[in-house]
C-alpha cells in the first residue's frame, strides 16, 4: 500500500459567502499550537504508516498561503523525516492576494512543486457577487508571477452557473485561460449548502438563483473550448495539458488509500471512512503531546481497534466489499477513461456485470454510459447528469 497525505490548513482572511469548508477566520492567533498539533498528529500516524511510501502531498484549506512559509516548512520537514516519502507532487491552494515573489521563492525552497490558484472568475463584478476580495487583474498577474519564479505545474480554479453570470462572461474567462496557458482546470458549477449565506441571500429573494440550464451551457462549452485549445478533459470537471493531471486526486477517483490530517480533514484507510473533528480549538486540546499507536501487523487489518486510538476522530464508516465497489464505480466513472472491466475484477474478484450488470444495462439504454474497449463511460448526457448515474450503485 502507498498513500497519498491531505493537510489541511483552515486559517482564512475572509470567508466567502458560497464557502461550505471547514475555515475559519480571526483565529489566527491558534496559528503556533494549531501547527504543534498537527505536527503531532502526523507523529501519530506515522507510528504505523511509516512503512507506506508517500507519493503525494496536498496542502489544502482554507488557505494554505495565508500562514507563514515557516510553517508550512515545518510541516513538510516532518512529513519527510517521519514517513518514507517517494513524492511525485506537492500542491498548495493559494489565493491571489497572499503571492509575492518572497514566498514563491520559499514555497519551491520547501519541495512545494504544483499551484493551485483559487481564481474564481476573471469578471470583477462576479467576484463581488462570490464576495471574494481579489481582482482579475490581481489573479492575472499572481498567475504570471509564480511562472516567472518557476512554477511549471500551475492550476486554475474556476466557477460557473454563479447568479448574474451570463455565457459571455463565461466565454469571456475561457479566453483569459487560453491566453494564460495554465497547465491545469478544475472548473465547478456553483453548488450552495443550505447553511451557506449565499443560499439564504436566494432564499429571502436577495440575490437571484442560477439558471441550471445556462450553467449546462457553459459546461458544455468548456468541453468544447478547452478540447480546442490543446487540454485533455480526464475527469467530469477537469482539464490538464497533456501529463500535467493532478496526480493527487487521480488517487482519490481511483479510490485507493489518503489519510487526511488536521480538523476536519476525511482519510480512507484500512477499509474504513472517518474523519477529524471540525472545531480547530478542540482538535489542538488532543494534540497537545506526542504520542504513539500501538499496533502489531494483525492489528492493522482492525481497522476499528486502530482507529479508537486515534484522539481526533469524529465518525468512522467501515467500507464493506460492496459498499467499496460501488464507490469504485461512481469514483471512477467520474474519470474520462471510465471503469476498466479487467482492473474491477482483479481488484475484487468478481465481474462487473455479475455485481452491477442490471444497472449498466438500465444506464447504456438510457443513454447515460456506454461500453468500449473493455471499459465502461460516461456518454456526454451522463456526464451532465453525473450524479443520476452515481445513485445506480448504490
């Protein structure tokens, strides 16, 4: 088993109204224990996982480029001085606001090698609507500096479907992205939780719901825009510049093992689902001395009598062989390469139609998913209406 390592960093500036992540603002002044913590925390595991390579590290949030450099060096020091680290990418989540050519330089001096910029919008007005505290311009030329210094694995997040976008807005940011030649997209419909102040704003009739038809539109038109401007869709909302996909949530899509450290953050180990605490105050209150797990090699198969070791955890789900499949099916479905028919039934010793044969046969008639080359994908309709098909498997 190798594994892929979350870090996550909830500090934020502001936080905006659409945002449903574990963040928090004006608590910066946890900054110092809540890296003690984490630092503990991954001394924690790595007790038992030092014997499972690293391949790759995410530095997510929040954000990331929010705390001192320092501290993020810190981390990564630990990380690689407590686990056997075999690191093909180390990626950070930045917000324009944060980039000056001081900490560009640091974050390649601590191993840090692929950006993510939250970018959003390249319209300003949109930006106020996201209530997002950068300019366009700001984005634009955090983007140009970070290449400048060296960073030749840069990706661009974006959102559409946003209340008062309209297409040609939409159009508007696909050429900036063209123009830019970043080496990566995650572009996302706007998806608003109920709690959010962005979904009460609609709901009091403050600001206007997106037009879910528009939003289908624009998705459509990434496809065929960034299909002509030399990127490969590889996953249902991203898009990469030929190997320059982004190795760590590949790992994800292909559900094999993360563990996920700080609060908040979800892991997938030893066939169990769990996840940290939310409240950052309460997770630095376990965290405050190092400790060990105590295991022996039949015990790591245990996941619950590992896991009740663990001081952080909220909730725990054991993964079942059934319950595993069909998270391999709606996870890797999300990929444009699709299910391969050999690999399913290696992994779990059965053949795909003799687990989910009735409802591939349901979605290939409705014109959801199609088989090819001894794979099964999503058709262009079962893309749009991905979490239709995901429902089958479950």
């Amino acid at each position: 088993m190798d594994l892929s390592l979350y870090i996550h960093i909830p500090f934020c500036q502001t936080k905006c109204p659409y945002c449903d992540f574990n963040t928090y603002t004006k608590i910066e002044h946890l900054m110092p224990s809540y890296i003690d913590a984490l630092c503990n925390e991954l001394i924690l595991w790595s007790s038992v996982l030092k014997s499972y390579p690293v391949r790759t590290i995410f530095l997510g949030g929040g954000t990331p480029s929010y705390i001192p450099v320092g501290h993020l060096k810190t981390i990564l020091d630990l990380v690689k001085t407590k686990f056997q680290c075999d690191i093909s990418e180390i990626t950070i989540e930045v917000n324009p606001n944060d980039i000056e050519e001081t900490n560009v330089q640091r974050f390649l001096d601590v191993g840090i090698n692929r950006v993510s910029i939250g970018v959003q919008s390249f319209k300003d007005s949109i930006l106020k609507t996201l209530g997002r505290t950068h300019s366009a311009n700001t984005a634009i030329n955090t983007y140009k500096k970070l290449r400048k210094m060296g960073f030749n694995n840069i990706s661009l997040d974006l959102m559409y479907g946003i209340p008062y976008q309209t297409l040609k807005d939409w159009k508007d940011s696909l050429k900036i992205i063209s123009d830019l030649e970043p080496d990566h997209l995650s572009l996302y419909c706007l998806t608003l939780e109920k709690h959010t102040p962005m979904q009460r704003m609609m709901d009091i009739g403050n600001l206007e719901n997106p037009d879910d038809d528009l939003a289908a539109d624009m998705y459509l038109l990434c496809e065929e825009y960034l299909h002509d401007n030399g990127y490969e869709q590889y996953e249902i909302s991203n898009w990469s510049k030929p190997h320059k996909e982004s190795q760590h949530n590949l790992r994800y899509w292909m559900n094999q093992p993360f563990l996920g450290v700080g609060p908040g953050a979800h892991s997938y180990l030893f066939k169990n689902r769990f996840n940290n605490i939310k409240s950052p105050n309460t997770y630095i209150s376990k965290y405050l001395t190092q400790r060990e797990l105590v295991y022996d090699f039949d015990y790591l198969e245990d996941g619950e009598r590992l896991l009740a070791q663990i001081p952080s955890l909220e909730s725990v789900e054991p993964i079942d062989k059934q319950l595993e499949m069909g998270e391999t099916m709606m996870l890797g479905l999300r990929l444009i390469r699709g299910i391969d028919v050999v690999e399913f039934e290696k992994r779990f010793g059965v053949h795909i139609e003799d687990v989910f044969g009735e409802a591939i046969n349901n979605l290939i008639q409705e014109k959801l998913l199609y088989p090819t080359c001894g794979k099964y994908k999503l058709t262009p309709k079962g893309r749009l209406l991905g979490n239709e098909v995901f429902s089958r498997f479950f």
